[in-house]
C-alpha cells in the first residue's frame, strides 16, 4: 500500500550499535577495494565515507568495497557451485545496503557481482536515503559495492568540495516466501512454491523497480 518498505532487525539484547568503520583510500576500483568483514554473530556495520571532488588520476572519486558472504550458523556446508538455477536461489542469503547521502550531491548505490558487473544500481538524492532491502545473495561468493557521485541537475549548482555518506549494511536469511532480487526480468522471474495457494512477500524498493513471479502449472 502507501506504507514504506521496513526491515525490522532483532539484535542481541546486550549488543552494542553496529561497529562503524572509516573508508580508505585507495579505493577506486574493484582490484583495491576496502573489505568489509561481517561478524557472523552481528553481521551490521556501518560506513563513514566521503567522495572527493577529484580521484586518481584527476578523475571523479569513486569509493568500492568488497563483501564476502559467509554461510548460516545453522547450516550445513552448502554446494552453491554444484546446485541447480532454482536450488541457488533457496540458498541465497538476504543483503540489505542503506545509504544517507549527504548534502554535497546525489549519489549512485551499484552492487556488483564477482566479476564487477553491475546487478542493480539505485540513485540517492543529496541529503536523502535510498538502498536496496532485499538483494538475493550467495554464500561463499564475493561481491562488490560501488559509490560514486550522481547524475548532474538540470539547475546550475555549485561544485561541492567532496560528499560524505553513510553507508549501512546487513546480511540476514529470507523468510520461506519472501521475494529475492533481482527479479526484474522474465529471465529471473523467482519461482512460487504452490500447495494450492500461496502468500507472497516483497518490496518495491527504488523507482522503476518491478518484480516478477513464475507460477509452476498445475
């Protein structure tokens, strides 16, 4: 309805805010990414950062961190490798990524498979927050998290020295019928497991986003 997307995390009744750690730099591209190590036992964190008015090389800066998803405590080692397109998907692990952009300028929020392609980017407005609540992804594989300036307004505006940002990051586990992304494609349509009915779960997380479902016949 009109309400917005929420996720709702149960920390550990003595547990501290999630850790907070500064970007560094170099770390522009994939090859120098800024590792950020999730705690099994609270796997939140935080991440204070600013692009510079330039980078390397006199070019705009662009910040890049790299996630290694680790397995459920209370699972099995899993053969991601070895499972089928739909069993992968069962497997897959829930990545919630928040930025608050600062009042410097708009911002990109991309994130990027092992291979630095892009599996979905998201705009964020300046002094505003956008993210993506729901990103499907796997155990044991690495993934990138790209940030870099927005798109230019139409209206002439001053150039900022730099833009800080907050970034927030949270690996969970999907409910039994929650949506995973992607699944903006008919190629990626997310399979609904039917026992003569079903309820169904999702969000519309971002502008033009759209979620398709495949309903096995009967």
């Amino acid at each position: 309805g009109d309400a917005a997307a929420v996720v709702v995390v149960s920390p550990h009744r003595d547990a501290a805010s999630p850790p907070t750690v500064a970007e560094q730099e170099p770390n522009d591209k994939p090859e120098q990414a800024q590792l950020l190590a999730l705690n099994p036992d609270w796997p939140v964190l935080s991440v204070d950062g600013e692009l510079a008015a330039s980078g390397q090389g006199g070019g705009k800066d662009v910040d890049v961190f790299k996630l290694v998803v680790p397995g459920r405590k209370d699972a099995h080692a899993e053969t991601v490798d070895s499972a089928g397109a739909e069993d992968i998907r069962l497997l897959a692990r829930r990545l919630s990524l928040e930025v608050a952009a600062g009042a410097g300028g708009g911002l990109a929020l991309q994130l990027l498979d092992e291979a630095a392609k892009t599996i979905e980017a998201v705009a964020v407005a300046s002094s505003e927050s956008a993210g993506m609540p729901n990103m499907g992804v796997l155990p044991g594989r690495t993934y990138f998290v790209r940030i870099k300036a927005g798109a230019k307004s139409s209206k002439a505006e001053a150039v900022p020295s730099g833009n800080s940002y907050k970034l927030s990051v949270q690996l969970s586990d999907f409910e039994l019928a929650e949506e995973h992304e992607p699944d903006d494609s008919l190629a990626s349509a997310q399979p609904v497991a039917m026992t003569g009915a079903a309820d169904f779960s999702g969000f519309i997380g971002w502008a033009h986003d759209q979620d398709f479902h495949r309903v096995p016949p009967a």
